[in-house]
C-alpha cells in the first residue's frame, strides 16, 4: 500500500475513482484485484488468506512475518529465538543490574548498558544522558549546548517557550505539542511553538495545497492536499498535529511509552513488539492509520476496506506499517 500513498504537490490534482468492479467488468486475470481503466481503478476482494498485491495487482498468500530475534522481556519458546540465548517462563531473559554487558540489547527491562555493565536507566529530571536510550522508556535526553550531555525529560512534556535539542522538520519528541521553531540554521536546537491547525473543520475536502490552511494563532501554513480513495474521486487535506487526529495519536503515543516503562528492553520503547506485550498495538494502529493516512481512510467503499486499507480495518498486528509510521513521524531513522 505505501506505494499508492503519494503526496501529490502539484497546482491542481487529478484523483482517481476507487470503488468495487461492477458485475459487468470483467479483470484479466482470475486472481486479479486490482485494475485500472483511465482514472477508474477497479477493485475486488481476494479469497480469505490472501491480500491484494497493489505492485502485481494479484491476489497472494499474505506474507509471513519476518522472524527476528527477540530482546530481553520479549516473549518466547525457546532460548534460540533470544539475543541473549535464554528463554526463561517464555520470556527471553538478558542481564541484570550490576552485570557485564556489551551493548543495550543485553540489559533486563529497566536497564542501560552504561560503561560495560548494566545499570538503571537515568529517572525523570536526571542528567548525565546522551540519547534517549539512556533513560526510562517514557523520556527523551534534552541535551545541553554547552556540556554535550543532557537531561531525561518525558516525552511530549516540554512548553511552549522553552529549549529542547531535537527539533528537526518543526517536529520534536519532547515539546508537548510535538511543534518546535528551529532557533538556528544548524543543528537541532528549537523553541517549542504552538501546535498548528487546520482552519476549516475536518474533513476538508481538497484540489490544490492552498486549500489546506492552518494556523498557529500566529502565522498560517499551507498543508498538503492528498488523493483519497473514494468512489467520488475526491482528495482531502492532511492533518495538522493540533487537529484532533493527531492530538489523539501523539497521546496514544505517551501512554504507550508510559506503559513500557521496566516491561521492555530500552531499545525496544518505539518497536510492534513493545506495543504489543503492553497492549497498546491496536491503539496505535487505528490512531496512527486516522492521523498520517487521513485522506485516504475518508469514504472507503467495501473493497477498499478489504483490498487496499486491509491493514487498517482488520489487521492491527501489521508490523511493517508500525515501523514505517514510528520512523518516519517519530524520528527514529
């Protein structure tokens, strides 16, 4: 599917229908699913098992997870399927505080690899950090300008007004509106600013970027228009982070990372397998799907629910679409 998602720039857009094929229209192949006729894109759901290829336009047996080993706290069956080669009460088992360790895949929950041995991760309002990984799950490092190491703050916590040392694209972990202003040409220094939102009330239905205004109470911004998939052919303008769609999944986001505290591997704080033991990967899932894919979840008919939105209407546990989502919005490339 992330290949249909384009976000289209032009002056002027031109959108393709996408509705269920008549009984009339016949694909050219039985297996076919997906086809398209000038700007008319046909669709028909595949048999139970299988998922609609958007690259072959074939319906296939849906591809098996990729399998990787499992970091300390993950769950397992045997010790194999650890990093650390030690399944205990089916739970990978990695070293703990006070022992010898290489790198922060091979701590307990709750620990860093700090100077070759594992030790707790750095608590809220703590300095001495140097990334994010050093402290609790649910805290990022603010680091200082001048000493090159930093504070542990949480997570979408810092006010408006105030300094943080991730702003990069007007987006920051640790403001708490998730909107920051750069304060310099390099780096990664900003301002945390208020969050922009759209000016008219959603859904905004679209034909060019300029359709697509927000504000910040202070400036106005132009959005961008994206192409849905709909039967009308009609394209909407993505969310701002201070609409309610993206309010609701930057929120989703903090207590996940809040319920992960001392239950997954520091590493593991942003992974499918951390959202998963915490309960939180349906959460994710549906708010990650109604803010950065917005556009293309407005007017679904049936088929397009079942051929190329699968993963957001019946498949929560898709952990190629999470990672995609984390590291592209979060910044965790």
């Amino acid at each position: 599917m992330i290949f249909f998602l384009l976000l289209h720039s032009s002056n002027s857009l031109i959108c393709n229908t996408y509705q269920c094929a008549p009984k009339t229209f016949t694909f050219p192949n039985e297996l076919s699913c997906f086809n398209q006729t000038n700007t008319t894109v046909y669709l028909q759901p595949c048999a139970s098992g299988k998922i609609c290829n958007l690259e072959t336009t074939l319906c296939e047996t849906k591809p098996k997870s990729e399998s990787t080993p499992n970091y300390p706290g993950e769950y397992c069956l045997y010790s194999s399927a650890c990093l650390s080669g030690s399944c205990i009460n089916n739970i990978c088992s990695g070293k703990s505080i006070n022992q010898a360790c290489e790198d922060n895949e091979d701590c307990n929950p709750g620990l860093r690899c700090y100077q070759h041995i594992c030790t707790n991760q750095l608590s809220l309002s703590q300095s001495g950090c140097i990334n994010d990984y050093d402290c609790v799950n649910s805290a990022g490092c603010n680091i200082s300008s001048t000493t090159g190491t930093g504070t542990c703050l949480d997570y979408l916590s810092v006010s408006t007004g105030s300094i943080v040392s991730d702003c990069s694209g007007g987006q920051s972990r640790l403001c708490k509106t998730s909107e920051c202003a750069k304060t310099g040409k390099f780096g990664t220094y900003g301002t945390c600013k208020i969050a922009t939102q759209s000016v008219d009330n959603l859904p905004v239905k679209c034909t060019d970027n300029l359709n697509c205004t927000g504000t910040d109470g202070k400036s106005m911004f132009t959005g961008i228009c994206t192409c849905g998939y709909n039967a009308n052919a009609t394209a909407f303008c993505n969310p701002y982070n201070g609409d309610l769609p993206g309010v609701a999944y930057y929120l989703s986001w903090k207590n996940a990372l809040n319920a992960s505290v001392g239950v997954c591997n520091t590493l593991r704080r942003f992974s499918s397998e951390c959202l998963q033991k915490t309960g939180f990967l349906a959460k994710i899932t549906s708010t990650s799907w109604n803010f950065l894919f917005y556009p293309q979840i407005q007017n679904n008919d049936a088929c397009v629910q079942e051929t190329i939105n699968y993963e957001y209407y019946g498949e929560t546990s898709y952990a190629g679409f999470l990672y995609v989502t984390i590291v592209g919005i979060l910044g965790l490339g």
